[in-house]
C-alpha cells in the first residue's frame, strides 16, 4: 500500500516570538551577514522539514525492508512512539527522542499500534557532525524541539537570503548539539557528579544514586559540591528541572502531565510548586510567556 503522510498544522509549531529573532537578525544584518557569508559554504543544506502526523496508511506492517536516503535525517518523536531498525536491530524512540543517520544508512519504520504519532522529519545535506552512525538524541530539556519548530517555521515563512542563512545557522546550532560531551576526567569526582545530574534529572533520582560517582558519603558529598559549586545536588538538580521546564512551557504545546513526566517530576503539582517556588510565576504565566524567546 502507497505511504500517505499528513503534515500537522502550524498552529503546534509556530512560535509567534520567532518573528521577533529574524527581526534582531535582519537588523544587525550589517553586522552578521559578512560573517555568515564567510561560513555560509560549510554550513549544512536544510532540504526538508515537515512535523509529520502519519495516518494509518502511511505504515508498513510486518517487517519492512531498510532503505537508503541520499541525504542525512533526524527523526524526532514529539508524542507517541515510532519504532525504527538500524543493522537488524529495532528500537522505540520515545518521546523527546529521536536518531539522526548519515545519509546513504539502511532504516525502517514500521507500526506502533499507537494512533497518537508525531514525529520530526528533518532532513539536509553537506555537513555531518563527528558521530557514529546512527546516533541517539535524547532531549529532554527540550532545545532540540526549540530548534525544530524554529526550522520548521522559518522554512514556512522565509524566503529570503537572510532567512537561507538564519536555517544554516540553525541547523548548525542543532547538529553542534548532538556531538557528544567530553567524559568528565577519571580522578574528578564532583564532575562525574554533576554529570550524571545532567544526563538524568529527567528520571526519579536522588542523592543517594550519585554516592557512586562521588566515592564519599551522603553528608560529604553534598559539602564537597556546594563549595565546588555554590549549590547542593538536590537544589542543582531541582533547577535543571525547572529550566527545562520553562524551556518547554515557553516553546511547546505540549500538555502539562507530559512536560512533568519528562522534567522528572511526579506530577503536575509537584511541577507546578517547584516553577513556582523557584521563578516566582504560575505554569499559565510561563506559558502565555511563549511570545518571547527563552534566555
């Protein structure tokens, strides 16, 4: 059966401030377009970029055969699940996750059995940040997503040279984002610390699961990183938390039990007292907020 695929309206990714970004940008185009043009020959082509809502048709049942792209691709999963096969192997990306592939990579898709799919198709060409192939993203502070909807609407509304670039250099910005982090060094404990805080405030972790990377007890572990630094594990990782919280009120439609679930809280009271407490402002604020760019 021949795939359909059904684009989702631009009301769920169309961020009313971005208007405001190409404005900033146009006007100190004197300033940015010499350095750009300079760049602008290795920054990557965006060839297609669509939020994609598949209707049953669009899906291969059974066990689809890999095919090949001739440019490179980031599927993002927004809602739902999309199953996909590299080398054999089938995994689920999840919401906030996602792969990005070399071009000429065998993939597959096929059905989840799920009806609430929606997925980023990003595809470009020319460069390709230093990764194996495929690579996993996993964004759960929700500036992948930032970026995407930015993309897609640029490539709705813009047309202009100045528009051209602001895509390069956004997608640009985007694959800089998927090259992996350095490994903090052996013989430092508090980095191992706070990057295993980083890699998963997203999941239901405490103090007590960051005593391996520190090799000391509960009570010198959280001296030992506040006079690093200037904060207790607990109130650093409440504040990824809430940041990527924010991040996502101000930049999604996505709806509040999910933003919770994928900011490591339990729920959306616990969500809401700790953006709250920390900021000083109700969930609706920070939402309605989305009219101009996050810091």
């Amino acid at each position: 059966m021949r795939a359909s695929r059904t684009r989702v309206s631009d009301d769920t990714s169309n961020p009313a401030w971005l208007s405001d970004t190409v404005t900033a940008f146009c006007t100190r185009g004197d300033l940015l377009a010499p350095a750009l043009d300079h760049v602008h020959t290795r920054m990557p082509t965006l060839t297609n970029i669509a939020l994609m809502s598949p209707d049953w048709s669009w899906w291969r049942f059974g066990t689809p055969k890999p095919r090949t792209l001739p440019v490179h691709e980031i599927l993002f999963v927004i809602t739902g699940e999309l199953p996909i096969c590299f080398a054999g192997v089938w995994q689920q990306l999840k919401p906030s996750q996602g792969v990005a592939v070399r071009s000429g990579t065998p993939r597959a898709t096929r059905c989840s059995g799920r009806e609430d799919l929606t997925f980023f198709v990003l595809q470009w060409q020319g460069d390709f940040p230093p990764l194996s192939s495929p690579h996993t993203i996993d964004d759960r502070s929700g500036r992948c997503q930032l970026l995407l909807n930015w993309l897609l609407d640029l490539s709705h509304h813009g047309a202009g040279a100045v528009e051209r670039r602001m895509r390069g250099h956004l997608l640009n910005t985007l694959l800089l984002d998927l090259q992996p982090r350095p490994t903090p060094p052996v013989d430092d404990p508090l980095l191992r610390v706070r990057r295993f805080l980083d890699d998963h405030f997203h999941r239901p972790i405490s103090l007590i699961d960051t005593l391996p990377y520190s090799g000391v007890s509960k009570d010198r572990t959280i001296r030992l990183f506040r006079a690093r630094f200037g904060t207790t594990p607990h109130q650093y990782l409440l504040t990824k938390r809430v940041d990527a919280a924010v991040r996502l009120l101000r930049a999604s439609r996505l709806p509040l039990p999910t933003i919770a679930l994928q900011t490591g809280f339990s729920s959306v009271l616990h969500l809401g007292r700790a953006v709250r407490r920390s900021t000083g402002r109700h969930l609706r604020a920070w939402r309605q907020a989305g009219s101009t760019p996050p810091v």
